[in-house]
C-alpha cells in the first residue's frame, strides 16, 4: 500500500522485516556484504554473535564459514569500528561512505577527567602514528602501543583509561576514530589475539563532497524508517540536537519526507511511501545485538509487555538473544555449544500456535547449520544474565 494517512505499527514492522531478509532469506545468490548492508552493519564485539546474524539472514545450507570466507578470503566484509564506536562487520565497498559520514558527526564531552583525555593535537598524533604502523603491516594490540608511543611519546602509553576493571594505555582512547579515518581495521586473529591492519582498497563507492551525511541518513531511512531525528540519533549515539537539524536540512531539500506513524510525525526517504497491506509474519531467533533489535523504533513496540523488563537490560536492546514472533519480541534464548552439538534453551513469554512452534524448531536446526552443529531445541527458563 501508499501511505495516504496514519502508518502502523504492523505495516512499518512487516516493511523492515522484509528488507531487513527476516520476513524470508535472501536468494541464495545474495551475498553475506549485500545481507550486511540492509542490515546497516552487522555488531561485531562478539564475531560469533555477526556470523550469525549475517548467516541467519542468507539461504539454507549458508554457515559461519561462509561469512568468515567473506571477511579473511574476499575481503567483501570489514571487520572495523561502525556506529557508536562499537566493532561491525561493514561492506568493504561502502567504507568511504561509512568513514565520511561518521567523521562529520559530531562527538559529545570526553567521558574522562582532565588528566585522562587527549587534547586533540595529541588525538590527530595517535591517529596518524596508528595508519603509519599499520601500513603493509598487522600487529597486535601490543605491537601497535609500542609502535604509537615510539611515534608521539610516553604519554600515550600512560595506564589511565579505566576500562573493563582494568587501566589501559590513554591512547586507546581514540582507535574508533582511527577506525572512522580508514587508518585501521581489524586483521586475522594470530592465534588467541587479534591484530590490525589498514582497511583494503575498496574499489567501490566514491562519496561526492558534501553528500555523505544525505546519503547516509537516507540508507539507514529505507532499512528502519520511518525514524525521528531523535531515534536516528540514539543508534548512532549521536546529539539529538544535531540530528534534528540534519533532518530539518534533508527535508528542506525535498530528501526526506514527514509521515504520520501512529500520531507520531517520523520521516522516510522521499518517495518510499510503500508499505505492506499485512503484518509481519513467522518467527525468528535473533542473536546478541542484532542489527533489527538494536535499531528498530519505537523500543516499546518492539519489546512489548514482559519483553520490556525480560529482553532488555537497562533499557539497551542486545544484551539479550531475542525471539521474534510476527515481528515483535516474545522471548529470550540462549545457546551452549558442546563438541559438534549446541542446545538451544528458549524462554518464551507468549503461548505459541502449533505453526510457530514448528517455525521455531526450523530456526534451532538453523540456528546449528549456522554453526556447524548440531542443534536441540529446549523451551525453558534462560538463567544466563546479561550480555555485558
């Protein structure tokens, strides 16, 4: 249908679900970078987590190795710092628009005490000692220090970022921006560590000058819209003044326009006014901060009722595996991997119809040819916390 008058929940959920290769898989000639890229990234502080969140969205018979043959053999995929400063697996031919768009928004207050922060004389030090260290080369977080701090000074070494109960070098303070700049990315594990290494050439996307932030807001539009300036601005943990004035810009220009989504005034790119007719339908098992959780707005529709106090931690959506029923959270699930098996505890918070208990089972053997197991299907209590 064309939107005429007020969108529905139902309607701009079923929409998402389809671009977002949830309401079925993509054919099986769709890539794992093309699944990434409707999903607009796929969070990769947990590289499991990403393999599966890609891999559940590809045709049957697609597993983990696939999407790692992606990112170590093709080079199709990044792995890299995205949205939030948080690590993505990002399409390598949509980097320049990634790095453009993400370098020009703009940054809130340095977290840290005077004595902590870098100024940003020694922030653009940092940033140009990292791409000269990784240039031809891939080191580990060690390696890398030492490299930095032989290029600018012991300063940069110094133990006083407080992180993860721990205190690391005040250089660290700024690798996401590296990441942002496409002087860094992460490179092949070397045994249990990770290295770095600078981004491949893309050979793809060129951003013409002073369309980076358009053409972003516009992509992220047709996968989640339509969005507030405010919501648009959580997941990219950004000013929410900002980006009320970055959409006052677009829709000035006639690049995005205002639509009515359950009284709320929300935008979607201009001309995409096609919506479905129907709901969403089937059900899905999504895995740490998939893409869909985390981006989907409103939060309050999506994790209705007891999906609210159990799928969330804090308000943050991710920290929990999700299940989605007809589009909306109902459960949480957790899985524990043993040799070539993995069970598949689910917690579910609504009764499920013959059908959807039949779709879920088809989710957990997926869910296990994702991970090249084998799985077993448990409807319990999940008494794991929190993804921390």
């Amino acid at each position: 249908m064309t939107t005429n008058g007020t969108l529905t929940w139902d309607a701009v959920c079923a929409r998402r679900a389809e671009r977002q290769f949830l309401a079925g898989a993509a054919a099986p000639d769709v890539p794992a970078a093309e699944v990434a890229s409707a999903m607009r990234g796929a969070h990769a502080q947990v590289l499991s987590a990403a393999e599966l969140s890609v891999g559940l969205r590809m045709a049957a018979g697609v597993t983990r190795s696939d999407v790692r043959a992606a990112l170590l053999d093709d080079r199709s995929l990044v792995k890299t710092y995205g949205p939030r400063g948080t690590v993505h697996l990002l399409p390598t031919r949509e980097l320049p628009l990634w790095w453009a768009a993400l370098t020009a928004v703009p940054t809130g207050p340095s977290p840290f005490p005077p004595g902590v922060r870098l100024t940003e004389e020694q922030a653009g030090q940092v940033g140009a000692a990292i791409g000269e260290a990784l240039d031809g080369r891939c080191l580990t977080l060690d390696e890398l220090g030492e490299e930095v701090v032989a290029r600018t000074g012991p300063w940069a070494g110094d133990r006083v970022m407080p992180a993860f109960q721990d205190l690391w070098p005040r250089w660290r303070q700024v690798m996401h921006r590296a990441g942002w700049a496409g002087s860094l990315c992460f490179g092949p594990d070397r045994g249990r560590k990770a290295t770095y290494t600078r981004p491949p050439r893309t050979g793809g996307e060129t951003v013409a000058p002073g369309d980076a932030l358009p053409s972003f807001v516009l992509r992220h539009l047709r996968a989640y819209g339509p969005l507030t300036p405010a919501q648009f601005a959580r997941w990219l943990a950004a000013p929410a003044g900002w980006a009320t004035a970055l959409f006052g810009e677009l829709a000035a220009a006639g690049r995005i326009e205002e639509v009515d989504f359950e009284g709320t005034r929300a935008w979607v790119a201009a001309g995409d006014t096609e919506f479905p007719d129907g709901p969403p339908r089937g059900v899905r098992l999504l895995p740490y901060f998939d893409a869909f959780a985390v981006a989907a707005q409103p939060r309050e529709r999506l994790f209705p009722g007891p999906a609210s106090g159990r799928a969330l931690a804090g308000g943050q959506a991710g920290n929990f595996p999700v299940l989605l029923v007809d589009g909306v959270v109902a459960g949480v699930w957790h899985q524990r991997r043993r040799g070539r098996r993995t069970t598949v505890t689910v917690e579910v918070l609504r009764s499920l119809t013959a059908r959807q208990e039949r779709e879920l089972g088809e989710q957990a053997e997926r869910v296990g040819e994702v991970l090249e197991a084998t799985a077993e299907l448990v409807l319990g209590k999940v008494t794991v916390g929190p993804h921390a």
